[in-house]
C-alpha cells in the first residue's frame, strides 16, 4: 500500500499483513506481522519515519479483539521492539480505507486525518486540531512541523489550502488568492533534499506541477 525509506537507507513497506522491511545491507526482508499482543497488524495503509529510531503505520484493523478500532503501530529500526497505540473508541473520525493520511514529525507526533486532523502527543491522548477538514494530502516538514492540503481551513471553503503547521502548532495558510499556489485540489506533496515542496493535484483536476521554496513558487 505504502513505503518508506528510514534514515539508514532501508526501505518500508505498509501491506496487507503488516510491516515488511527490507535491508539494504542484507538484501533481505523482515516481516513484522503481529503486536507484542499476538494480534495481527492487517492492512497498513499509511507508513511514515520520524527520521530518527522510528517507523510508524497507520492500520484501520488493529486491535481487532476490541473491534478493530484502529491504531498506530511504532517499530524500533534498530531492534524491531513494536509499540502500538490505539485510537479512542469514541469521537474518532477514521475510515478502513486510503482516504486517511498520516505524517510523523521530527518531534515523533503522529499527525493522522481526513474529515479530520489529530495528533498524538506521546503520552497517551490523542487531540483534535480544530478548524482543519477534509485532508487530500500530508507530509512531514525536517525542519519541524507537517505540511498539509485541506479542502477546509478555518470554514472557508472557497480555497484549496496548503498548510504548514510548525512544531509550536503556529499555522501558515496558503491559498491561490494569498499566495501563487495553484487552485484546485492537491493530491500528493513531496519535499526533497533542498527543502523544495512538491506539490501535484489530484488526477481528475487540471494538470499542474508546483514547487515552493517557502517564499517563491
């Protein structure tokens, strides 16, 4: 479903039965397929690094015992120690398919949504960022923070937004009428080496590329 690459060059892979890494240097795979609570870790859809120790996936079917809530499952790169985080059973908008998106910040936040945005605070709770809705794309920003596309901002409607959310939770909101940004919905974002955003609309829009440097597109 998914892949990344954690900061050792190794490449992760979301799949139907959980997380499969491959290495770089062995040339070869490990699957990681159940929790340290013998449950299976099925379809994981979405799959991120901190950039540091960590890999995250997102699976609409753990904790399938308690229904299948839903969760977040870390695996430790250097040991393969597995920690899993369950979403609150109550007032926590997620759907078993790919609309979700999840990004992991450098501080190790989960930043989950579609209809809409949280993020998990380490401790235990999961929090709702308020006023971001309908989420079409996301990324972590290495310098700190995530950036993201929404469809609603604020309750405005009327402009796509790309917005970059800092570690401090300070917003900066990008729309094609305060900004060069294209209008339309966005459907993937990358951000390369140099700190340039990608930025591609969704399939059915008008073809458009982009990039933005943080202040000329």
């Amino acid at each position: 479903y998914c892949m990344v690459k954690d900061k050792n060059g190794s490449l992760w892979a979301g799949t139907e039965y959980g997380l499969s890494r491959y290495d770089v240097g062995s040339k070869q795979w490990t699957n990681y397929c159940s929790t340290p609570g013998h449950e299976l870790m099925l379809d994981v859809l979405q799959v991120d690094t901190d950039g540091q120790n960590s890999v995250y996936g997102y699976s609409p079917y753990l904790f399938y015992s308690l229904g299948g809530i839903g969760g977040i499952m870390k695996v430790d790169i250097n040991n393969g120690n597995i920690e899993t985080t369950a979403f609150p059973s109550k007032n926590f908008q997620h759907t078993p398919f790919d609309d979700n998106r999840m990004a992991v910040d450098t501080l190790g936040r989960p930043w989950f949504g579609y209809l809409y945005l949280y993020y998990y605070d380490g401790t235990g709770e999961w929090h709702q960022f308020t006023d971001v809705n309908i989420i079409r794309c996301m990324i972590k920003d290495f310098s700190g923070g995530v950036w993201l596309g929404a469809v609603i901002y604020q309750n405005d409607l009327s402009n796509f937004h790309l917005l970059h959310i800092k570690n401090d939770f300070t917003t900066v909101d990008y729309t094609s009428a305060n900004s060069g940004l294209i209008p339309w919905d966005k459907g993937r974002l990358y951000l390369d080496k140099e700190g340039i955003l990608w930025i591609t609309p969704d399939f059915y829009e008008a073809n458009s590329f982009q990039s933005f440097d943080g202040s000329n597109w």
